[in-house]
C-alpha cells in the first residue's frame, strides 16, 4: 500500500487542490494512520481572515437576491460534484481524520444527503399567515437571510458538519466563513475545491457570477483566526462544533456583540437496556456506538445503564466482542476501529481510566496496540469499565473509545441516572416493552436531544433536527426546521382598508 503522504497528494490532486497550499507551508499535517506528515499548509493572517469575512460580505448583498429556488441549484450542482468525488473525498477523511473507510464514505454520504434535503427546502422556506385583530388588514412572516454565517468544525466529521451548516446557510441566501480545525485543514481544501466546482458550473453564464464568487471562504490556521470570525461584527450567526469548553468561550463572546450562535458541544450519551430488551441488537447498537470511530463522535455512547438481571450477561457478550474488535489502520479492509486523532487524544484516554479506576471502575480493554507498528499513531483497544457509581469521571466527556457500565433496579433510576450529567446530546434506551418505551420518550424521559428506542445513539440521519440540550449547547442543525437558525424573521402587517385602526383598541384621533 502506498505511504499516506503519497496516497493523500494523489487525492488532493484528483479532488483539483492547487499544490501551493498544501506544500512548502508552516503547518505540519499529520495523518493519524501513522502519524506522519502529509501536508505544510500555508495558514493565514489575521488581516487575511479580515478581508475574507469582507468578501464573503460583498458576495452575501449579491446572493440576498438571488430567488431561493436558484440557490438551491447551487447547492444541487455542489451534491453533483459530492457524488462523482464520493470515493477520493471519503479516502481523504479516512487519511486525515482517521476513520474507518466506510465511515469516512458514509460523511460523504451524509454530505450529499444534506445537499439533498437544501435543494427541495430552497422551494419552501416558508413562513406563517396570522390572523389579524384589525378589519382590512392581514399578517404574516416572511423569512430573510442573515448575512454571513461563520462556521467552526471540529477534527472528528471533518466535512459533513460544513456541509449540514453550508448546505442551509447558503440555500437561505447567506455566505459562509468556514474555519475547519486545524488538524484537519487537507479535507477542507478538497471540499473547498469541488465546491468552487459547483460555484464555476452555476455562475458560467450569470451577470453576478463574480460577486458570488466568494460565497465560502476558507480560514485556515490556529484558534486565534477562528476568534476573528467569532468577534467579526459582519458574522451574523457563528455556528461552532466543538468541545464545551470551546463553547463556553464563544458563546459569551459573540453575545457581547448580540450575534446569534449555534452550538453543538460535548455529548456523555447513554443507553439504558431493560429486561426486555433484544440483547443481540443491543449488542450491535452499543459495540457500533460505543467502539465506532474510535469513540471519537460527539454522540459516541460512552455510558451504559443496564438492568441488574441482564448486567452480567450483556457485558459478558460486550467483552468477548470488543476482545475481537478488528483494530488498525482504517484503509485496511475489514478494521472496524481506525486510530485517535493524535498523542494529547491517547493521554486523556489513559487520565481517564486511570482516574476510573481510582474511583473504584474496573477496566477491561484500554491498551494501546500497534506501537512497535506504528509508534507515531495512537491506536486503543476500546474499553469496558464497570464503574461502581457514576463519578466525576464518567461524568466528563473524555473523547475515547471508553464505555462506563452502571447498573440499575428501577427504570425511574435509569432515567435519572441517564439525565444526572451536564451535557445532553443523544441517549437510547433498548427494550421491547411499549411503557417503557413511552416512558423515556416522554416529558420526565430522557433530558437529550435526540431519544432513541432500540437503535444506538450515533449515526444520526440528517432529516432530523441535529444538537442537544444543556452544555451541549442548545443549537439545532440539519434537518426539521433547523433552517430557521439561518434566516432571520420579519413580521408583516399590511393594511388594505381606507381605516387606520389601531391594535388593542387604542384611539389616537388627531
Ligand atoms: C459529531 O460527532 O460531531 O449522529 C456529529 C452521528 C452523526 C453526527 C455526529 N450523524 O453520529
């Protein structure tokens, strides 16, 4: 097989990436596959970043008015180009964010999807009519873009995150300012490059083809340049997809300046299995969640709660399945769990199971494989960690391949256990019993985001509303009407009468 550094520039090059940006540059880019270097990017200035956001501006005025159902066409041209580049731009990911081939195709899907759902949502964006109190009169809503949305994604869905935020953002008549972390910068500029694939095809014969030709702009380099867009007064909405910390931080800073912000932070997901549940699917759906990625998802399941009458039985199963878990290189045919993400990833997986186990958790799996392979690379066997409580340390986000095991009597104790975390991203529960179901579902159910029954918390499909409650931030993305965070509402009264009658009655006769 040939070397990550040869695979990626061959990719880079049938994707269309210009050489110059990713060679000869003073930020290394390393490949969690064997740790080695694969790109020197050339990051950018502050004033570069500053002058981005001013294009991407100039591009919005132009955009605003362009009808909606013709930026759509944009966007299906963008889905077009998704889907010839499918294999190249998924390989990419699997190089430089380390996931499993097939997870890395599945982001490209999820891509495309979302471009999808944007092309038919282009023809509706619709807004209410509301019955007036005043003769002659009617109101409604109309909804209008933003301006430019700032969008901030993590290592781990490298492209598809862009693609959830870009897809909506742009269909609504805005721009967008994307800064993609900087440990994955290489996927960004390949989904930079088949978008300005779409941009070329859709502006060819438009008199405005120029001024929309900074309708997404790259920011690339270290946080300091992602705190520029989060400070930008021309940033109308900054979407971030991160760690609670990041969020903490954001959050605040772009309140002061009373822009609008979407976020989606850290998830400590559970699954509940109750005495009736399907063991087999259980098993399935919690290996897929708890192991898939390398634990390296926002909706990674990293707690279990599982009935004392199955407890022994399930875990049994679980450990026999993660001792044969396929772990290596995620091109390789067959591997289920590719790499972390770099060594600070490895030392928190090790902090976090040496504080389990000082708390009294009882550790199965955890060690670091392949060393004397790959002594660049950080690949973990999964673990299992009984944990006699639910402790500082299951309560924290660690982001790993680590599944704490509580166990439980009443569903009531599940809940609550399930609920008794800062975050609340996604959560399942796996049973065949309908009240149980219902229960979890309902107002005093599951505190998340996403609730699912008998299917894992990960892997999200994007016709729902995407996000979670508490430190996870609140923000909605994808699908449903997650739209509306794009575009801005403005109520209509019109009057048609010869009157002017004023509302709640009052006179003002002049
Ligand atoms: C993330 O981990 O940042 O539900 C997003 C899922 C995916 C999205 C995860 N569709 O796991």
């Amino acid at each position: 097989m040939s070397k990550p550094s040869e695979l990626t520039r061959s990719l880079l090059q049938q994707l269309g990436v210009d050489p110059a940006l990713y060679t000869g540059g003073n930020l290394a880019v390393h490949s969690p596959i064997d740790g080695s270097v694969i790109g020197q990017l050339h990051t950018q200035t502050v004033a570069q970043v500053q002058q981005s956001i001013d294009q991407a501006h100039a591009a919005y005025l132009a955009w605003r008015d362009v009808p909606a159902p013709q930026r759509g066409e944009l966007v299906r041209l963008l889905g077009e180009e998704l889907r010839a580049e499918k294999q190249a731009l998924g390989q990419l990911v699997a190089l430089e964010a380390g996931k499993i081939l097939t997870e890395g195709l599945g982001e490209v899907q999820e891509m495309i999807d979302i471009c999808d759902f944007a092309v038919g949502l282009s023809r509706q964006l619709y807004g209410l009519t509301i019955a007036s109190e005043r003769p002659g009169h009617r109101m409604m809503e109309t909804w209008h873009p933003l301006g430019v949305v700032g969008v901030i994604t993590a290592f781990n869905f490298p492209v598809a995150v862009w693609a959830w935020n870009a897809a909506l953002a742009l269909v609504a008549g805005n721009a967008v300012v994307w800064k993609p972390s900087e440990k994955t910068p290489l996927t960004a500029l390949a989904t930079q490059a088949l978008f300005a694939r779409a941009l070329k095809r859709f502006g060819a014969d438009r008199s405005d083809g120029a001024a929309l030709a900074h309708l997404n702009q790259l920011v690339l380099g270290d946080r300091t340049l992602g705190e520029v867009v989060v400070d930008s007064p021309k940033v109308a909405l900054v979407s971030a997809t991160g760690s609670t910390r990041m969020g903490r931080e954001v959050g605040p800073r772009v309140a002061q300046r009373f822009g609008r912000v979407l976020l989606e932070l850290g998830g400590n997901n559970a699954v509940i299995v109750t005495p009736s549940a399907d063991l087999d699917l259980a098993l399935r759906g919690i290996a897929f969640a708890a192991a898939g990625t390398a634990g390296q998802r926002c909706t990674t399941t990293r707690r279990l709660i599982v009935h004392h009458s199955v407890k022994q039985q399930l875990l049994e199963r679980l450990k026999a399945a993660y001792a044969k878990l396929p772990i290596g290189s995620p091109l390789q045919e067959g591997v289920l769990v590719g790499p972390l993400i770099d060594k600070a990833s490895f030392e928190a997986f090790e902090k976090a199971l040496a504080s389990a186990r000082a708390e009294g958790g009882q550790v199965f799996g955890g060690e670091r494989v392949d060393a004397d392979k790959a002594p660049g690379a950080y690949y973990v066997r999964p673990a299992i960690v009984e944990m006699p409580a639910q402790s500082e340390t299951v309560r924290h986000e660690t982001f790993a391949p680590i599944l704490y095991v509580l166990g439980y009597d009443s569903l009531e104790e599940a809940i609550a256990l399930q609920n008794d975390v800062p975050q609340g991203l996604s959560s399942a529960i796996f049973t065949t019993d309908l009240r149980e179901a219902e229960r979890f579902l309902s107002a005093s159910g599951s505190d998340c985001g996403i609730a699912n029954v008998n299917i894992g918390t990960s892997g999200a499909e994007i016709g729902g509303a995407f996000g979670g409650e508490k430190e996870t931030g609140g923000g909605r993305e994808s699908g449903s009407d997650a739209w509306k965070a794009y575009m801005r509402r403005a109520t209509n009264t019109v009057n048609y009468s010869r009157e002017l009658p004023l509302a709640q009655g009052v006179k003002f006769d002049i």
